[in-house]
C-alpha cells in the first residue's frame, strides 16, 4: 500500500487501477448485479436491539467524504518555489500492464512558495543509469477525469504537500529495468529533484507490460494539485477475527452475526480516525461485492479510544443478503480495510453457511 500519500488519494488510485482493470469489458458480470446494499438491509426489530453484556451494538455509519483540496489564492510576491525548497517521494503499482502512481512534492523550507503546471522532465533512473527507452509527457490537467483535483498555482506553505498523478505505459526492451529513483525537474526548470521510492522498497517502481513493441514507453505526470495534509503513520498491530454465524440465512433477509476482534500486537491501536470495515458473500468462489465495495464504520463511540494490546471486542454485525441468491452454500468473509491501526492482513476472517430459499 502507498502510505505515503493520503487515504483520499491511495482511494483515489486503488479506484484508477480497478477502472483501468475494468476497461474494455463490455458486460457487467453477474457477481456485480448481486451486490448487496448494507445500508438498505431490513433489520428486525428482534435483531436490531441493543445486545446485553459486552457486544458493541452495530451500527450502519459510512465514513464521511474528506472534500478534495481546493486551490489556495496564492499571495502577491510568493516565489515560485525552488529545487532546494523541496522533497519529494514516487510510487506507482500495476493496472491491467499499465503502472498508475503519485508524486508527491513536500515544502521542508522556511517560506511559502508556489508550484505551477506539470514537471517539465521526468527521468528514471536505474542504478547510475537513465531509462533513455522512456520518453517524457507532461499532461497538462490534474489528470485522468480531473479526479485528483484542479489544476492551477499550488501553495504551499511549510509542510504542505502537492501531488501529481503518474501514469507509465508499454516497456517492450528485453531488460527489465530495477528503477531505484525518479528525478524530477519542476516546472519552471533547475537542478532535478531526486525522489526515492515510498515506502522505500521494491514493489512501487514496478515496469508495464509490453503491448506495443512497434511503439516506444512513455511516461506521464499531470498537473501538480493540492494534497490534504497527511495522517499519522502508524505501525499497524496484528489482529485476529473469530466470527459466529448461524447456520442458515435467507435469499433477501438480514444475516445478524458477531465478530470477536482481538488485537494480537504490543501496541495500542489507535481507534482515531475509526476504522472501517468490509463484509462480504463468497459464492461459487466468487465475491459479490463490485470492485470497489462501500466501507462501513465501527461503533467507535462505544468501543472508546484505543483497543488495548491482548484485549478482545464482540462487535455485533448485519448483513443484507440479496434477494437473487440462489439456494445453497456460501461464505461469509469480515475483515478490516487496510490503512487502519489493525493489520488488514490478519484482522480478516471467514465462515461458512447455507442459504435458504424465500
């Protein structure tokens, strides 16, 4: 996961790469039309009262849109901002052979300044060597649907941050290049940023497939735009998830179940922002869920602050099964969405059962 951009954007790219995934496919598949809306389930007066002892109560809250950075008058007299002015960090990760990423520009000087436009050169660099296979594109807007924001003068004051979207397509060279940096030239010129990988490791400098091999690479950054300031990093805790499920639920009804949720790490983890989590139906070996299936927010008002390392939380939970499903067995899958203070990978889990027929 790219921690070093914010969680408006990471959801922003994860969205691109699952768009540019989906391109060319022509029919929505069967699974998609079985998406079941949590937020419209018919609960039961018998299933939606409070639950005595410990069981958090459930509740169908979503997160609230963070609105995307706007444009910020930028001062008379502001300068534009300079190379030594600046850090700056790159990632990007693979969609259907096509690598979609982020550049990320941080003002670590003493006075604001400005930014305008897309980088004026983008090189990549292998060890000592540059990539001369890959040829340079500066978009000219803030890049693919303008979904990242509006593209203009970008402030930046002192710890302000400014993004622009990277787009790398069709490598056909015989050698697979290990990129270990971008240097990035601002839009105005000056001696190259050099911006490392974040998080620093392999993974986020990977190279697209070739699709074209009578056609050259080309890489493309889009106008630089506002970033939100970015959230604490934090070293996530490992989790685990026991689920109790009942044995049967109906085609169209509400399945009501309880996650015990236990943090397994050394550390606290942090409840601020609250969680969000994901629940699913697997049947035939498929998810119903679209790719890109709504989160939904723990009972942070009751469970408080922090859950404490060893302790364990019985969250009670809802369901809407869709109405087309047909009779027979499934599986039921609950975990927690990454970027959260619980490991995503171990706070997951999944139980079987059986539907009925209306």
């Amino acid at each position: 996961m790219l921690k070093a951009v914010p969680r408006r954007t990471l959801a922003y790219l994860l969205a691109v790469l699952m768009g540019l995934a989906l391109a060319g496919c022509g029919s929505t598949t069967a699974s998609a039309a079985l998406s079941p809306s949590p937020t419209s389930a018919a609960v039961s007066p018998e299933a939606s009262k409070q639950p005595s002892g410990s069981i958090v109560p459930w509740t169908n809250a979503t997160p609230t849109p963070v609105p995307s950075p706007t444009l910020v008058p930028v001062p008379s007299g502001t300068q534009t901002c300079a190379p030594s002015d600046l850090t700056a960090t790159a990632g990007w990760q693979g969609a259907t052979g096509q690598m979609v990423g982020w550049l990320t520009l941080t003002n670590v000087g003493q006075r604001p300044c400005v930014v305008d436009g897309s980088p004026r050169l983008i090189q990549l660099r292998a060890g000592d060597a540059i990539l001369d296979a890959v040829t340079y594109k500066a978009g000219k807007d803030a890049g693919p649907g303008n979904s990242t924001g509006v593209a203009g003068p970008v402030l930046l004051r002192p710890g302000d941050q400014a993004g622009a979207f990277l787009l790398w397509t069709n490598w056909c060279p015989a050698m697979i290049p290990a990129v270990s940096a971008v240097l990035v030239t601002l839009p105005t010129g000056g001696s190259p940023i050099v911006a490392g990988p974040y998080p620093p490791g392999p993974g986020y400098f990977g190279t697209p497939r070739c699709d074209q091999p009578m056609m050259g690479s080309t890489f493309t950054a889009y106008a630089f735009v506002p970033v939100e300031p970015p959230t604490p990093v934090y070293e996530p805790q490992a989790a685990s998830v026991v689920l109790s499920v009942p044995p049967t639920a109906t085609a169209g009804g509400d399945l009501a179940f309880t996650v015990a949720l236990t943090n397994r790490g050394a550390n606290p983890a942090v409840l601020s922002p609250c969680p969000t989590y994901t629940e699913d139906l697997i049947v035939a070996g498929a998810a119903l869920k679209p790719p890109a299936p709504q989160q939904f927010l723990l009972n942070c008002a009751v469970l408080g602050s922090a859950l404490a390392p060893g302790a364990t939380v019985t969250l009670q939970m809802h369901y809407a099964v869709p109405t087309s499903i047909p009779p027979g067995p499934v599986e039921l899958v609950w975990g927690l969405d990454p970027g959260g203070p619980l490991d995503a990978g171990t706070a997951v889990q999944r139980a079987s059962l059986s539907i009925a027929g209306r």
